[in-house]
C-alpha cells in the first residue's frame, strides 16, 4: 500500500508514494532475490527528472560520551562516538533519466497523472551477511528507498526496511549443548556489617548453554539466606549485553530481556526453585557474526535481591550462546535429582517473531519532512519452540 503523500507539501500533485515488496514478503537470506513495486499516485501530469530505487544493508553506531585518552575516559570532555560499515549499496533507475546533471525543466521527462507501478529486482548477495538488528545507539539495516527526482525542486523519498536472518548459527557442533552446568558458590552480599554474617550460597543447574529462540531454559536452584536479613526476592534475568565500536572507543549496554520472579527467603532460611522455565523470545544469535561494529553477549544471572539498587543484589552469571540452528535432542537428569528431564526441539519448518525489543524508527539524520513510508520497523528472528517433558 502506497503512503498517502497529502498532508505535507509533498509536491501538491503527488497524492500517494510507497515501496511494496511481493507477497508483502519481510525476511530474506543472503541469495534470495527481492522484487517489488515503487507505487506513486499523480494528481497531475509533471515532469521529473528520475525515478531510482536503491537497496542498502548498513552498519551503524553512535553515542555520546567522554573523550577516550590512553584507555581513560574523560568525561568532561564530550564527543560523538561513531563506526559505520556497509553491506549491500545497489541502485536502479526506473524512469527519466539517470545521468542528467541538469535541474532545468526542459531536460525533465513528463509523467502522467493517476497511479503509476514501476517493477524492480534485486539480489542480496551470497555472502557473508550480519543479521538486521536494531537499538538505540547502533543498527544492522537493510532497507530499499525510492526517490522523486525533481528539477528546482526538493526529491521525495519513501523508504522500507526488511530483515536479512544471515548465516545460521548450528548449535549442534557446540560443546555447550552437550554440558549440563551446575554452580555451586557462596557469595557475601554487600550488607551493613550487623546484617550480613554469613553468606548466600547458590546451587545452581541447568541442562546447557546453548539455545534457540522460542525454547526454554530450565533451572532448578537452592538458596540459602546465611545472613540476618530478608532476602526481598529471587529472580532469574536473561540479560543482553551488547558492545558498540566507533572507531576510537566502545560502549557496552546491558538490557533485561526476560524476567522471572521468585520467592524471598528469611534470615537462615533457605529456597528452592523447581523446574523454573525461562521463554527465550525473539532476539538475534550470539555475536552479530560479520559485523564489525556491534557485538552481542548473553548470559542468564540468578540474583538473591535484598533491596532495591545494584549494590543490594547478589548474583551468579552463566553465559549463554544463543544461535538458529537448534539441536536435535538432549537429555540429562533431572536437576532435583528424582526423574530424567528429556527436552527435544521441534524440527518442523521454523517459524518467525518480531523481536522482544521492539520497533525503531528508521529516519535518519540525513532524511528531511519528506521523507515517507513505512519508517517503524522490527527485526525477524527465527524462533523454534520446544517440547519439554519430564520421565
């Protein structure tokens, strides 16, 4: 569906602009061919210089931070971090014509009114590829934008991202899928001298360390509360840790993309979870592989929290590996000890989500009012749901 164009100047005849993929198709591989229609609707006849339609896949970050010296950071001195690399910059022309330097009107082809569809094609290499990714301070982008050229006149441009999934991560050839991890640690919490006198000691297992998205963590743990205060609660939080590379210095993000909430413990008491399951959504693979600016880590943590703030919250980390490729079956024991836990990923064709973290707006700073289309975009990721049973 083209965008309905009336509402900014936009031309005064140009009523609607857009960019529509087939089948309204996307996700893509790296291979696949992708084709669409540049729709417009004209009011009027008017001359244009050129119709181009042009598909990109680029890397980009930027913040703003301290000024990096000798590994140190400055923060009184403010400076704008950036990295940028591209992918994929293809370009066609679908009307008028392409070499024109000229913005005289006489050097301009006329286009009728009414609606008009211009056919394109395209081929995402075969190649190594990042997967799409979005955030705040950076993006792993492939989008097409389509452009009005208009002589003595500002251009109109429309724009469409799609996801690019990129290589598959196996997880079958990855130790962690074979390796149940059990941790077994106390830790003293950071507590007022007349509330801690002991420790938390954690019992922690899980079956491994690799997953897909739409499969289940599960956790089976023991906690003991060794000092004189309440434990508020216990939670188990799949974090994200994503690191941004400019080309003088780097960011790392922690986000909380799952949550699961337990139990508080009292003083010299302890708590235990059971089969805790922990949904994996949407997200895309460990390490952002073939992007050189961008890095992506998980890890699952498991707090005892006695208050709010960081510094009231003791934790364990296991990092995590999470890939698109699932593994064909594993089996361990079960964590309490009584049954077998057999847990088996559905191999059936797999299926998509949107991811968890949401939509972004795909302006940048170089798009003017005039730019239109569909302009809030969420990444695809595959996803492979399991099948978790106890024997």
């Amino acid at each position: 569906m083209a965008e309905n164009a009336s509402g900014t100047e936009n031309g005064g005849k140009l009523d609607a602009f857009g960019i529509q993929l087939t089948a309204d198709r996307s996700v893509y591989s790296t291979g696949d061919v992708i084709t669409g229609e540049v729709v417009l609707e004209l009011r009027d006849a008017t001359k244009l210089k050129e119709i181009s339609v042009r598909i990109q896949g680029i890397g980009s970050v930027e913040w703003q931070g301290g000024c990096s010296i000798d590994c140190r950071e400055i923060l009184s001195i403010r400076t704008n971090h950036k990295g940028s690399e591209t992918y994929l910059d293809q370009r066609l022309s679908l009307f008028g014509n392409e070499n024109s330097k000229s913005d005289s009107i006489d050097d301009a082809q006329e286009l009728s009114g009414g609606a008009h569809a211009f056919f394109f094609e395209f081929q995402i290499p075969d190649k190594d590829l990042p997967c799409s990714y979005e955030s705040r301070y950076g993006y792993v982008r492939y989008f097409i934008t389509a452009t009005i050229h208009k002589p003595w006149k500002h251009n109109h441009v429309t724009k469409r991202a799609f996801t690019v999934l990129g290589e598959p991560l196996d997880l079958n050839n990855d130790d962690g899928a074979k390796t149940p991890v059990s941790i077994q640690t106390s830790k003293t919490p950071n507590l007022c001298a007349h509330c801690l006198a002991g420790h938390v000691t954690f019992d922690v297992k899980i079956p491994r360390t690799v997953y897909c998205c739409g499969e289940r963590i599960i956790l089976n743990a023991n906690i003991e509360n060794q000092t004189r205060r309440r434990i508020e609660m216990t939670k188990a939080t799949l974090v994200q840790y994503t690191t941004y590379h400019s080309t003088r210095s780097r960011k790392t993000v922690a986000e909380n993309v799952q949550i699961v909430d337990g139990d508080g413990i009292e003083p010299e008491a302890s708590l235990s979870w059971t089969d805790a399951q922990i949904d994996i959504p949407p997200l895309p693979p460990t390490e952002l592989k073939y992007c050189t600016v961008i890095d992506i880590q998980y890890e699952l943590k498991f707090s005892a929290v006695f208050g709010k703030g960081l510094l009231n919250t003791t934790s364990i980390r296991i990092p995590l590996k999470l890939g698109n490729v699932p593994i064909k079956s594993s089996s361990t024991g079960k964590q309490s000890g009584e049954h077998a836990c057999q847990t088996s990923t559905n191999l059936t064709a797999p299926s998509y989500g949107t991811c968890v973290k949401g939509s972004r707006d795909i302006r940048d700073k170089n798009d003017t009012n005039f730019v239109m289309g569909h302009l809030s975009f969420t990444p695809t990721y595959i996803i492979h749901p399991s099948q978790t049973t106890y024997i």
